[in-house]
C-alpha cells in the first residue's frame, strides 16, 4: 500500500491496513511460542498450499487510463498473478486463478460501498484470496484484512485485498509498478505485520529473524540501521516494509 500523489505516478509508501487487534497480536504470539517449542521455526513444509484466487476489475470506465487492467493471457493481470507466485514460491505458496471479474462502477473503482461491492463480487470460501483492482483508493495504494480464527459471516464478505489498479505490472505508478504492493497486502492476508511495528523497543512483527526497525524505509536506500543499539540492520529488502520498488 503507497500513497497516491496527485497525478497517480508515485508517492511515498503508506499502509491502510489496520492496525492488529489485541486478539490478534496474542494469536500471533500463540503461534509464535508453539513453533519455538516444537523447533519448527526455521523448517518448511515439503507440500505446497495452494491458494485459490479471483482478481476482481473494478474501474470508473473502459480504458488505462481508468483502471481497465488487461486480462489477456500476457496482459498485466497475468503478470501480477506470476508476481505473487513469484515471490510466496520459495516459502511453499502458490496461487491458482480461479476467476476474472471486471465492472465499470464508478462509485466502486473509487472506494465507496466497499462492503456492497464485495457482497456482489467476492468468490470462494475463507480461504480463497480475493482481490480487488481500484481505479483509486483514497490516501493509500492498497489495504488488506487480517486473517481471523473463527470468522463468521461478515467476516467471510469484507476478508481481501483492495489495491490500486496503477501498482500492478506496468502500472502508471512510477515508485509502485512491478505487483510488490500486492505481496506486500496479500502478506497481510496471511497474518504478517509490518517490519517496523514497534519501532526499536517494542516487539516488532513477531517473526524471530527480522531485525528492529524504527520506522517505514522511505525511497530505496542501499543501507539503513535505524535501531544501530539493536543486532543487525534494516530489512529493506522485505516485502512488509515500505521501501520504493
């Protein structure tokens, strides 16, 4: 998720998930010490997850220009699907689509009835991830829904990805167009938290081998050590920070 600027073509990163719930960060915490316990923290799984997936078009028109993302067999919404596979690959991960919906709704492709355009739209289970391509998104470039342990009915409907139609492959959004906003969102599907949760003191993402971070990486820095009392340095490589593609 980036900050829009005026014109759509680049900004500063920012996030418009929120922020995890007490529950949550307690889930995540459960988790945490189960997998230290058992000493398989640093193991992978042999079989791979197979997660099914709907990309959802929503734009205010019929052009590029207007949020009408290509769906051809070597169009932008391929490539985007090859970026996610790209990236969860080597952790065991693969997305398989399942469905391609496109509407012109000019209300919708700019963020309004959020939860009506889901109820019309979104396919699949709980466990199917479902994305939504805006033509714009107020403030931000994306935003995505934490997993939840017993999920019910509106729980089910508003769970997804919205993102930026501009972020995706050969997007208009110079800083944000190579699909990383949609890793970045669909990591927040999977429970991630940003690398920089907590700044230097606190408890950060609450995996064991990301180093504390005082904040968002703003641009692409080379190097970064914004907690240098803290062991190692920035991970502005990862895919939960904010750093410029």
């Amino acid at each position: 998720m980036a900050q829009r600027g005026a014109t759509g073509t680049g900004a500063d990163f920012a996030c418009g998930t929120p922020a995890p719930s007490y529950e949550h960060v307690e889930m995540s915490r459960g988790l945490w010490r189960a997998e230290a316990a058992n000493g398989t923290l640093h193991t992978r799984s042999v079989s791979t997850v197979v997660v099914d997936t709907y990309f959802h078009v929503v734009a205010s028109g019929r052009s590029a220009t207007s949020g009408w993302v290509d769906v051809r067999e070597d169009g932008a919404l391929r490539r985007q699907l090859a970026v996610l596979n790209s990236d969860f690959g080597p952790h065991s991960i693969a997305f398989r689509l399942m469905g391609v919906t496109r509407t012109v709704n000019t209300g919708w492709a700019a963020g309004g009835d959020e939860l009506g355009m889901k109820r019309a739209l979104r396919r699949g289970g709980y466990n199917s991830l479902n994305v939504y391509l805006l033509s714009r998104i107020s403030g931000v470039l994306g935003r995505c829904t934490l997993p939840q342990s017993a999920p019910e009915g509106p729980d089910v409907i508003k769970d997804g990805c919205t993102v930026d139609s501009s972020t995706v492959p050969g997007g208009k959004n110079r800083n944000y167009n190579m699909g990383k906003t949609l890793t970045h969102e669909t990591g927040h599907w999977f429970g991630l938290y940003h690398t920089f949760r907590g700044g230097c003191d606190g408890q950060g993402d609450l995996i064991s081998d990301t180093p504390a971070q005082a904040s968002a990486t703003k641009g692409c820095p080379s190097f970064r050590d914004s907690c240098p009392s803290k062991p190692g340095v920035d991970p502005i490589h990862n895919y939960m920070d904010y750093s410029t593609e």
